[in-house]
C-alpha cells in the first residue's frame, strides 16, 4: 500500500506543478499583453504628440510672414514717430493760436485796437513771447485789455510794457504795448534735463 499512497502524493504534486506553471503561464500572457498595450498606447501617444508637433510647426510657418510684416510696420512706425509727434505739436500751436485770436475778437475793449501781433521765441528755456501793439482813446481801456488778456487761459504773465500819448489825424490817443507768454509752449522738462546733460 505504500506505493499507492505514493502514487497519490506523486498526482498531487503533478497537479500542483501543473496549476503552477499554467498560473505562471497566464502572468506570462497578461505582462505581455499588458507590454503590448503599453507599447501600443505609447506608439499612439507618440504619434498623436508627433502629429501635434506638426501641425504647430505648420502653424509657425504660416506665421512668419505675419510677424514678420508686423516687424517692418513696427520698424516703420517707429521711423515716422518724429513726423507725426511734429504734426501733432503743430496742430496743438494752430489751435492755441486761433483760441488766442478768438479770444481777442471777443475781448478787445470797444475804445481800444490792436494794430500789431508779434511773437518770438528768443530764449529756448521760457515760453514764447508774444506782444500787443495798439491803440486807445484813454488809459482805461488799456487797462480793461490787461486784465482781459489775464483772463486768457492761453496767456500768462501778462505785462504793460509801455503807454504814451500819439496823436493820429489831430486825435489825441494812447499808443500801448503789453506782453505776455504763451501758455503751453514751455520746454518739457525731460528735453531740458536732457539738454543739460
């Protein structure tokens, strides 16, 4: 009987040997399949990134003449800066100066006239001069074209340079002169520390 009992325990082991390579077997067969897959989502992967590279690529290439040309008008804009600061400076002196004349059209006392306008620039650290020449039948309305020309918002330290008595076809009248500074036309303070450098 012990070689039957034998025979038992020889199966048994079989058996367990059998149930052990077939379970090794099968961990075999899913690492692979699990490797297959991994390698197979990662090929998908790198292709989907690589299709995505491409399609950015593409995306920069039909860029390049857009930035360039985005370049040129930049550096194109950046050259007629100059002209157009200069046209813009100018447009604001044409309308200071047409304030200031309306503003005289309006203000000019009825018993006194302007006969002349001059302006200068002699000193480029203060504003631009300007001078009123005329006349009137007194001193009161001399004095009334002072203080007006005070109420300008475009002029400023306003001055009576001088009054005499003028006569003009047998009429005793008063020739006068003031001045004033222009308001706005003072040197920006960054060119001026810029010029002293």
């Amino acid at each position: 009987m012990p070689f039957v009992n034998l025979i038992h325990e020889q199966r048994v082991a079989a058996e367990r040997a059998d149930r052990k390579s077939k379970l090794f077997f099968l961990a075999f067969v899913a690492v692979m399949l699990s490797s297959a897959g991994g390698f197979a989502t990662i090929g998908f992967a790198g292709k989907g990134v690589h299709d995505e590279e491409a399609a950015l690529q593409a995306q920069i290439e039909r860029a390049k003449p857009l930035i360039a040309q985005t370049k040129a008008n930049n550096l194109e804009k950046m050259s007629l800066m100059p002209r157009v600061s200069t046209l813009e400076d100018a447009q604001g002196d044409t309308q200071r100066w047409n304030r200031v004349l309306t503003y005289l059209t309006t203000q000019t006392p009825p018993q006194a006239w302007l006969t002349a306008i001059r302006c200068q620039a002699a000193d480029p650290k203060r504003p631009v001069g300007v001078t009123f020449s005329g006349v009137a039948m007194a001193q009161q309305p001399v004095g009334e074209m002072i203080l007006r020309l005070q109420n300008s918002a475009d002029l400023g330290n306003v001055t009576l340079n001088y009054t005499q008595e003028k006569l003009i076809q047998q009429t005793k009248t008063t020739e006068f002169q003031v001045t004033a500074e222009l308001a706005g036309t003072e040197p920006k303070v960054g060119l001026q520390q810029e010029g002293t450098q």
